[in-house]
C-alpha cells in the first residue's frame, strides 16, 4: 500500500511540474506575442507619417537608442514626402532655407519685411521674387530681385534715408548651370544693418545693370565677374578684364570652362 500512495503521490507531483511549466511557456508565448505587436504598430505609425514622439513611444520609449531612432526615421520619412509633394506640385524644395523657416521667429523679420514695404510703396511689388531670412548665414534678410529692376531698387536701398544701405561689402558671380547669379552684401552703416541681394540672369550672354553709379566700389568687383564668369554689366565705364589677359579664351570660375592651354 505504502508503494502505491508514494507512486501516486510522484505521478501528482508530476502532473503539477508539467501544468506549471505549460503555463509559464503560454505567459512567455503572450509575451513575445505583445512585444511583436506593439513593433508592428510602430513600424505602421512610422509607415504613416505619425508624429516622432509617438512612434518612439511605440517603437519602446525605454530604449533610448530606439527611440532616436525612431525619431530620425520618421524626420526623413516627413522631410522626403514633403520633396516628392512640392516634385508632384510642379516646384522644387527650397535649397536655401528649411520648410518651416518662414515660420521661425528672428529679430531680423521686421526689417526684412520694412524693406519689401518700402520697395513696393516707393516702387511697386514687381521687383521682388523672393524675400526670406537666411538661417544658414547670421539670420540675414535676403532678397532676390528681378533684374530689370534691379538698378531702381539698388538706387532706392541706397538713397531712402530709411534705409540708406551706403555700403557695398562685397558682390560675386555664382553659376548654377541653370543660370547665373549675381550677390551683393550690403551694409547701412547710419542703421548697423545687413541685408543680402540676389539678381537672377541667364547663363549665356547673360546681362545685368551695373551699380558703379550708385556704389563706386562695384566697379573691380563687376569686373572681376565678368573676367572670371563672362557676365556683363550694362552701363559699366570701364567693362574689361582684370585678373586674366585680354587674349584669354573663356571664363575660368563657370562650370563648364575647358581650359585652352592644357601647359598653362
């Protein structure tokens, strides 16, 4: 009798053993199944286009490397559709600023936007195509302006009293293969102000008004772009070459310059 109570008492503690271990391998099974799932549902809020946070919140916020992750994903997901929509819409993605820059504050707004009010009042609202602050460069305002109203505008930037940009700190060429561009950097010292201009011209036999009579100090400069980039400045007094000869054959700062004389 005492073997049988002692068989069936093992054959019990068995039974106990293997229902224990079924339980903890189902509890471990609904685990991994949850984990599975709350990656999945990350992985579709990413897929979406969902906030940062909250896919990182779902990817495991107690992983900070996930988290991360997570974030930078979802940046470059929103950042490249936002590309394709403005591709579908029929215009590029701005190079020179970011999507939301004209929504971040700068203490340099209001002078930005005095400028495009004085130009349009005392001139009209045609000469500017662009006006931006350029968070890339010490915040300054920049304006592209079309250039057959560009030596107007130039004339207005230097002789409004409420603007009075007297001073010309520099002025280059830049080829974009697609067309050429003309910088100036200007400065009212009266105002310990700065702003920034573009003036847009095609890349052959472009033309630009020039600004000798109004800032003396373009003249080199001008110079030097037509030499280096083959522009010319309409109204210039003394257009020629100043870093190169005069029999040198093409403009060695445009993109698609070959050099002539493969010794020199």
């Amino acid at each position: 009798m005492a073997d049988d109570k002692d068989l069936e008492l093992a054959k019990a503690k068995a039974a106990a053993a293997a229902k224990a271990k079924a339980a903890a391998a189902a509890k471990a099974k609904a685990a991994a199944a949850a984990k599975a799932k709350a990656a999945a549902d990350a992985k579709e809020t990413v897929a979406e286009g969902g906030a940062p946070e909250a896919q990182a919140e779902s990817a495991g916020a107690a992983d900070p490397d996930a988290k991360a992750k997570a974030i930078a994903a979802a940046k470059a997901k929103a950042a490249a559709a936002a590309a394709a929509k403005a591709k579908a819409a029929g215009g590029e993605p701005k190079q020179d600023a970011t999507a939301d820059e004209t929504e971040k504050p700068s203490k340099n707004r209001p002078l930005l936007e005095f400028i495009v009010k004085r130009i349009t009042e005392k001139i009209d609202s045609s000469p500017v195509e662009q006006a931006f602050i350029n968070f890339h460069s010490k915040e300054v305002p920049t304006l592209y302006i079309k250039k057959e109203k560009w030596l107007e505008t130039a004339r207005l930037l230097k002789e409004d009293p409420e603007l009075s940009f007297d001073y010309l700190n520099d002025l280059h060429g830049i080829d974009f293969e697609t067309h050429m561009e003309v910088f100036y950097s200007l400065q009212s010292i009266e105002h310990k102000t700065q702003i920034a201009v573009h003036v847009k011209t095609e890349r052959d036999g472009g033309r630009i008004p020039s600004v000798t009579s109004i800032w003396p100090g373009a003249n080199w400069q001008e110079r030097e772009v037509y030499d280096l980039f083959g522009l010319s400045f309409e109204g210039h007094p003394d257009l020629v070459r100043i870093l190169l000869p005069d029999h040198w054959v093409g403009h060695p700062l445009r993109k698609d310059y070959k050099q002539y004389d493969e010794e020199v």
